[in-house]
C-alpha cells in the first residue's frame, strides 16, 4: 500500500531517493549526493528564495549520529556569509522516532573541486576572492574555539557570483580541548604535520595549514600533496619544504615517528615561483605563510587577512567575530542513538515555533 501523505506535506522522486516535505517548497532540479546525502534544489515560497534541500537517512550508528547533531547544533549557532546557512530543518516523521533529516541551506551550484577541474579560467582577481572569503569564514570559526578539521575543496561551496560557503563541519572540536583524533578527518593531502604525526595539542592553525593545500590546488589546479598515505606525504612535503629541523616537530610524541623524520634525506626548500611560475608573487608569498611546518610560526587567519595580497579586500570591520564561543556540553555527555535523535529533534523544533 502506498503511504499515505501527511496534509501540508508534498511527495516525489529525485534521484534514487522519494522526499516528503512541506509544500512550501517547490521541487527545481536533482543536484546529486553530497556529504550529507541526496541533494535537490527547490524554491522557498515562505521566503522566496532558492534552496538546497539535503535528505539524510536516519543513523543508526552512534558516531555518525553524533557527527550530524554536531553539525547542525553548529550551524544554528553559526551566522556569517562566509558559512553555510540553515534556513530549516524538518523530520519525517515529525516525531522524535523519525527515519529521515530534511536541512534547507543556502542555494549552492558547485564545490570549489569542480571549478578546480573545469575548463572555466581562473584569474588572481578569483583565487584572491575565493581565499578572502575561505580565510574570513575561518576566522569566524577560530573565534568561536571551533576547529573545523575537514577543510578541502568539496567542503567549500560556490554559486555564479563567486560568493563562497564553507560546510562540512561534522568532525569540527573544541580548540580549548585536547583533541582526540580518533575518527576519519580530513582527507590526507589537506592534512597538517601535526595531524599526521598524531599531535595530541593542536593550535587553530591546523586548519590553516588545510587551506594552504586549498590555495596551492587554486593556483596550480592540481593537488599540493597528492598521496595515499602519511609515510608518502612526508616525504613529499620535505621535498617541497627541505629538511625538518628538530625544533619545528616539537609536538611529536610518538618516538618512532621522530626516528623516521630523523633518517629522511636532506632536502633544500624547493622555490614556490618554480612550482606556480604564472602565480602572483603576493599569492606566493602568503602561501609561503600557510604552508609552515611547524604551527607556531604558521600564520593565523587574522594575520593572512592583513597580508598585502589581499589589500584590495581587507576590511577589518567586514571580517566579523564570533561574540561568543560555541557551547561543546552536549560533547561531554553519554549520548545513546536515542538521546541523540531527542537532540536532533529540539535542534529541529526552534525553526517551528
């Protein structure tokens, strides 16, 4: 027997997967899978405007549960343009044992990897945009005590304009806490030394390392560190880095790993001018900035935003602070599948008062 529609509700097919949702929303096109799940654009005629509508499945996993109340408690607390917006979140069915999570965000065309690979040209003036908009949006975060941990460019969404969205925010952690890192992060080429090498103590700049590797695969439409594994990828950023000195792995703990670093080969620092000969030298030189070793003398994001290259963007009144940081309790207690579906459902509950 087929289900019956609930009233106000509209039913269809996109894709390989049936939607049921408020028939406030206008079915537009099928965008495909993303890391949420199935993606279709609709019309908004509450607010009349276009949308992205992600399906999710209901986890039956404890972590991947975990991950997806994480990130939507993150992106209601969130509010700045350079972050995904979430305009709504719905529950079918509308009880706290649903089976399916409806988010509504901002209207996206593409992830930053498919302008990357494409045929579209990309000028100074574009790069210096998107990575404007990638380091104020990570600013943002950073104020907020927030690592993001899985900057890379499927997780960095644009539209026609060029304005920039950062998503992905599920393994995100608390920078005030010693991060366990005991789950999948971000893919390995956008992954800092200090992850690779097991650092129990992070700094912010974690992530700016992340968005260097982003900057690099702008400039030279290809990946910085392209590798399947951390004894690969350490080899390849000394090759481009030179040797490591002692004193910029400070933070390894771990004394095999410090062995290993200690017989790798010794390398000269490669010239970024050799690896990007068309790029900016400003660019270059941020570049220069971000891609450091050692995350005491890699810079932050407030420091990139000031840097000269972005001279023609940089407005210290137009690149906003959290006022507050972002509460992690719901982190420290232990969450049963239940407790967090009753979560999801009081996250879900403050669009319908």
């Amino acid at each position: 027997m087929e289900e019956t529609v609930p009233e106000g509700k509209t039913k269809f097919t996109a894709g390989d997967s049936t939607f049921i949702i408020d028939n406030r929303y206008e079915f537009l096109k099928y965008m495909g899978r993303n890391a949420w799940g199935f993606a279709i654009s609709a019309m908004d005629h509450k607010i009349n405007t276009r949308v992205l509508i992600h399906k999710i499945s209901r986890e039956d996993s404890l972590n991947k549960a975990k991950n997806i109340l994480r990130e939507i408690k993150l992106l209601n607390f969130f509010d700045h343009e350079d972050i995904i917006k979430l305009y709504n979140i719905e529950l079918y069915p509308d009880t706290r044992n649903y089976n399916e999570i409806y988010m509504v965000t901002d209207f996206m065309e593409a992830d930053l990897s498919q302008l990357i690979y494409s045929e579209v040209e990309l000028t100074n003036e574009h790069v210096q945009c998107i990575m404007y908009q990638l380091l104020r949006g990570v600013l943002y975060m950073h104020s907020a005590d927030i690592f993001n941990l899985d900057l890379n460019p499927h997780n960095v969404w644009l539209d026609s304009s060029c304005d920039l969205k950062i998503c992905g925010l599920k393994l995100a952690k608390d920078c005030r806490k010693v991060v366990k890192i005991d789950e999948w992060i971000c893919p390995i080429w956008y992954r800092s030394p200090e992850l690779i090498l097991g650092c129990p103590a992070l700094t912010k700049n974690v992530d700016i390392w992340s968005c260097g590797c982003i900057f690099a695969e702008l400039l030279g439409r290809s990946p910085l560190f392209p590798s399947s594994d951390s004894v690969d990828i350490l080899q390849r950023i000394t090759q481009l880095l030179g040797s490591i000195a002692p004193d910029d792995i400070f933070f390894i703990t771990n004394t095999a790993a410090e062995a290993y670093i200690a017989n790798l080969p010794d390398q000269q620092k490669a010239s970024w001018s050799s690896l990007y000969p068309n790029a900016d030298p400003l660019a270059l030189d941020l570049l220069d900035k971000m891609i450091v070793i050692n995350p005491e003398k890699r810079w932050a994001a407030s420091h990139c935003l000031e840097h000269p290259y972005f001279k023609d963007l940089h407005d210290i009144e137009d690149e906003p602070l959290a006022g507050e940081s972002f509460n992690w309790d719901f982190e420290n207690c232990e969450l049963s599948i239940d407790s967090v579906k009753n979560l999801v459902y009081e996250e879900a509950s403050k669009f319908h008062h």
